[in-house]
C-alpha cells in the first residue's frame, strides 16, 4: 500500500487523497543543483525553485487531475507519489476504455489552467523587469531583480513541456500511451493486437529518448527512457504470456477494473480498484494461472 511503500514520507492530503513524496526526488534535486554551481548562486537558486516546489505543486495538480477524473467514472483515488520522474497517481475504475481515455487525458488538461495562471503571474513581473508589457519566455539572468519574472517563465515552460511530452509522445506508460490504447480498444482492436502496436511503438520511442538523455547527458530523461522501456518490457511479459486480462492497461476491456492514468513528466501510475501497486508493475509470477485473475494496476510518465 501506498502509506507502508519504503522510502516514502507523507505530505498530508488532499480531497481525501494521501500525498507522499520519494525520498529519491530529494537526491535527484540535490544532484541536478550541484550541476548548476557552476553557473552561479542565482541560478542554483533559481532551480532550486524550478524543480523543487514549482515542479513538486505542477506534478500534484496533474496527478490530482488524473484521480478527479478517476472519481468522476466511479472509481477510486487511494493515493499520490512524488518521485523523481513526476508523479505516481494510485487508481482504479471498471468503466472501460473511453473512460479510460478521460482519465489519461485528464492529467495533462490541467498544464491549461496552469499556464493560464503562470502567465497572469509573469505579466507584472515582466513589466517590472523590462518595462515592456509585450511579454516573451526568454529566461531573464536570475538577479534580484529578475528572479520572480524567470520562475514565473521557468514554470510555464515546465507546464508546456509536460502536456505536450505527456499527449504527444504515444509511448506506454506516458498518457499518449493510454491514449493510444484506449482508442484502439475503442475503435474494437482486439486487445492482443493493441498491445503490439503499443510496444512497437513504445519500443523505438523509448530508445530514442534514451539517445536523447546521452546526448545532452541528461540523467532524468535517461531515467524517463529507462522507465518507458521498462513498463513496455512488463506489457510485454503480458502480451506473451496471454494475460492482458491482468495488466491495468487492458484490465477494463476484459471487465475486470482499468488503471488510471498519471503522470507529469514524470510518471503516473493506476490500478484495479483494489490493487496497491503501479499500474506499469505486471506479476508475471501468476501468469497463464486459471481462474480468479486480478488485475495490477498500470503506470504512463
């Protein structure tokens, strides 16, 4: 369960729904700063604010976005982890797959208020900062002068990044995956078929994010890829043992309760109402076993 996962301290809660942050989100914070000392203490600064509680609060609302929308077609909300790549929303419906679709979509809808809300922020920032109420997201040196005006355009950058990677990227677990599979399975693909077309995807996009990550030497988008490749790894192991019935992914179409969707940037994660653990998490120990299946729970970043 959610209160007992180790390495996890509580937050509080909100609308009922447990908070928890990783303590591994704290070491990739302190790595990712000790990288900017070289630019100066305004900067450390700076991101300090960026990818501490900006990231932290635009993660929880996505999350929260996901599991509204998880209530709304009559399922559960057991809980929110922060990690370090986004958030892990803990779900579960039995509504099927357009119901589904709402959920993951319902996530990344909340970056268009945010922004909406970053961008009343910046504008007297920016007129104090430049005179000029024209606004433009050029990232301004952090001074003191400056510092509010580049949170404010940090933290709506972070906001477009995250809708667009979450819907744009088709690969499973983000939510363009879920997306994806709920409209094949809408469209009355056939599940096993559904699923192939989801690693094939799944598959050369994680790869492509992993080259991305060395590249430009990012060590959380290498840990993105390495997630991708993962869940995808674990849909797998269900497609081949002919168990999609128990993978949240594919659990609504068979009746069985659907994984929610989650995740800023970052992961989400979903399950059968009932089940405590990441939707991406396939048990293939109790693969291909008759009878009295359940269905994990399912996972997008």
């Amino acid at each position: 369960m959610l209160r007992n996962l180790p390495g996890s301290i509580p937050l509080g809660s909100l609308f009922g729904i447990p908070i928890r942050l990783h303590v591994t989100f704290l070491a990739v914070l302190a790595l990712q700063l000790l990288g900017s000392l070289a630019y100066g203490g305004q900067w450390v600064l700076l991101w300090f604010l960026l990818l501490g509680p900006v990231l932290l609060l635009t993660v929880l609302v996505h999350e929260l976005g996901h599991c509204a929308a998880a209530r709304a077609v009559g399922g559960s909300a057991e809980g929110v982890l922060l990690w370090p790549l986004g958030g892990l929303a803990f779900l579960g419906h039995n509504a099927g797959p357009k119901a589904d679709m709402w959920v993951a979509v319902a996530g990344p809808l909340t970056h268009v208020p945010m922004v909406g809300a970053w961008l009343l922020l910046l504008l007297p920032a920016y007129h104090a900062s430049t005179g000029s109420w024209h606004i433009r997201l050029d990232m301004p040196y952090p001074d003191s002068h400056h510092l509010w005006h580049a949170v404010c355009v940090g933290a709506i950058i972070i906001n477009i990044s995250l809708f667009a990677f979450n819907l744009l990227v088709p690969a499973y677990p983000l939510d363009g995956g879920r997306l994806l599979v709920g409209g094949l399975l809408t469209a009355g693909v056939a599940p096993r078929r559904a699923a192939a077309v989801t690693i094939g995807l799944a598959v050369p996009l994680g790869l492509g994010v992993l080259a991305y990550g060395i590249v430009v030497f990012q060590a959380v988008t290498i840990m993105v890829a390495g997630f991708i490749l993962y869940a995808t790894f674990q849909l797998f192991q269900a497609l081949r043992a002919d168990a999609l019935d128990r993978h949240p992914l594919f659990a609504a179409s068979y009746g069985h309760g659907a994984a929610g969707g989650g995740g800023g940037g970052a992961a989400a994660a979903a399950g059968g109402v009932g089940s405590h653990e990441p939707y991406f998490k396939f048990d293939s120990s109790h693969a291909g076993g008759a009878g009295g299946r359940t269905p994990g729970l399912a996972t997008n970043v």
